[in-house]
C-alpha cells in the first residue's frame, strides 16, 4: 500500500532551562489513504509534539527539529517547504483538529467568520460562496440548523457542538490527512461516541487518511486500524489493532492494556504502572521504560531497537528476542 504520509527518524528537542529536552527521537511512521493510525501513551511520551511537528507548527527557537528528519506528504518533504508551498500544505493537505475546543476557537468571532477564512484562505472562492461551504460543511458534521450557527460564537454552543465546529474548520478545505489530537479530551461518553462515530463516517465519506492521538486505548480500539504506542519521546510498539490487543509484545503496552476499567468480571483494584513518565531532559539511559519495567534485566542497560515481533508487529523490547521471559 502507497504512503500517503511517511515520517522518517523525527526528532525534535526543545532548548530549556534544565538542558536539550528531545520531546520526539526518532519516530518513524506510516500512513496509507483511507487507513487510521492511532499514536497512543501517556501525558508526556511526545505525542502531540509529533503532530504539531508534522504541520511545522512548532516555533523554532525553542524547538530544534533535526535537519536529518524527513515528513514526506505524496512525496514531498513538508520539512523542506515554506511560504506558498507550504501554505497548500496546511489546511487544504493536511488539517489537524486541536486539543480543548473551547480554547482552540477565537471567542470574540462568530463561527461563520472563523470556517469562510480558512475556505478563502486555501482557495479562491467569494464570501458568499465560502460562506455556503461552511454552511454545508457544519451539516455534514451533524451541527443542528447550520446557517443559525454561523452567527453564534463559540460560548453560545456545547462542548460536543463546539468540537464538531473544529472538525468542519479542519475539513472544509477536504484535506488528505486529518490529525485529530486527542478529539474527545474533556466530553462526557456519550458525546465522546457520537464524535468518534462521526469521525469514522468522514473518514469513509472523504476518503482521507487520519492520524488519531490518545492516551485512551478504548477509543483506539473503537476506531484505528494500526496502533502505534509511544513513551519516552520513542516508538515503543506498532501492530494492526487486532494484533496489538491480541498478543501485546512490550510491557509498556501491556501495562496500559491492564490499567484499562473492565466491565466484566468481578470488581478489583485496577493495576497501575509504576513511576512516572521521566522528564524529557533526562532519559534514562538503555531502554527508557526499564524504570517503571517489571521485567527489566541486565541487557535493558542497552537501548534496544524496533525489533521484528511477528507479521506487521514490531516492538522496542529485548523480550521479543526471549519468548521465554527475562532472564534472572
């Protein structure tokens, strides 16, 4: 399958009071048309700097990305672009849903103003015509009676209507890859499902390729089909959904699966990981996990690779070399 998107060794480090903090190290990735990519792991692990690197939304300084790291979008480097370039790469190439959308919409302009600019900054199009598009656009993402909505402001609407507001915003220029950053951050459940059925609705309906962020392997489940886990600013573990949830292969993972509620069976405490995710500036030396690792040996001392796991399933774990369990 052709890469519609191609990450290769991204590596970003901010410039902090502590020392270089390399937020993302070395992250590489796929993603096909039409195929959902879930990057999953806690606060901290790198996630949404890795998005934000995609679009060159960072500001640099204080962000240093690697001149060596390559975002390939149909084949050209997004790293490399500027200006006009890189402007259609933004928005009508790629478009990204941002974290809380109360703080993500400008509250002193109506929601009509704010999805016309960016339909007539990406193509030539009149007022009136783009303001029809942003008409059609908010029906197409369910919002109730939509040309009464494009006079409102964003306090006058909901939480889950103001998310579905910021999923047209990022849509109307019918963008080839979505990034959607943690899409149902602060949503009761209920809204949380209607988002997410929303979002898989768009995905066939476009045709698009999305780059779903979370630290919720619920919601990866109910929607990806490749899940990527991330810790440590790294890759620790990439499978198809069902792979993954099937035969986990790094404890990190398995570790995130375990903490998830359960439903059935009786009730018990939930297992948590131990620790903390370390600070960015201060890695710990071999495998980053080996810390907070239950199975940590002496070989952890050494970093270990992405390593073959089975068909489609890598992991950055020595165990996968052991099948037997750490040695003592």
């Amino acid at each position: 399958m052709t890469a519609l998107l191609e990450v290769r060794d991204l590596r970003v480090t901010f410039r902090t009071a502590d020392g270089p903090a390399r937020a993302v190290d070395g992250v590489s990735f796929a993603l096909a048309a039409g195929e959902t990519l879930a990057l999953v792991g806690e606060s901290g692990s790198g996630k949404t700097v890795t998005a934000l690197a995609l679009l060159r939304l960072l500001a640099e300084p204080p962000a240093d990305v690697d001149p060596a790291s390559r975002v390939l979008f149909e084949g050209r480097d997004v790293l490399q672009l500027d200006g006009e370039a890189l402007r259609r790469v933004r928005g009508a190439g790629m478009a990204m849903v941002f974290q809380e959308p109360m703080t993500s919409l400008n509250p002193v302009l109506s929601i009509g103003l704010q999805i016309t600019e960016t339909v007539q900054a990406h193509e030539r199009v009149t007022r009136r015509g783009a303001r029809d598009r942003a008409a059609d656009m908010l029906a197409l993402v369910g919002l109730p009676d939509p040309r009464a909505a494009l006079g409102r402001y964003p306090h006058e609407l909901s939480g889950g209507m103001r998310q579905r507001v910021l999923l047209a915003m990022a849509l109307v220029c019918r963008p080839r890859v979505l990034i959607a950053d943690e899409p149902t951050t602060a949503l009761d459940v209920t809204v949380q499902a209607q988002i997410l059925e929303l979002l898989a609705e768009l995905r066939e309906r476009l045709g698009m390729a999305m780059l779903l962020i979370t630290h919720n392997l619920g919601i990866a489940a109910g929607i990806a089909d490749r899940i990527a886990v991330m810790y440590g600013g790294q890759l620790v573990e990439t499978a198809s959904r069902q792979t993954l949830f099937r035969e986990p292969r790094h404890p990190y993972t398995l570790g995130l699966l375990r903490a998830a509620p359960r439903l059935d069976g009786p009730a018990a405490p939930t297992p948590a990981i131990p620790g903390a995710v370390p600070p960015a500036t201060a890695w710990p030396t071999g495998c980053r996990f080996r810390p907070r690792c239950p199975h940590a040996w002496a070989r952890c001392e050494t970093a270990p690779p992405l390593l073959e796991a089975a068909t489609a399933q890598q992991a950055r774990c020595w165990l996968v070399e052991q099948p037997g369990g750490a040695p003592a």
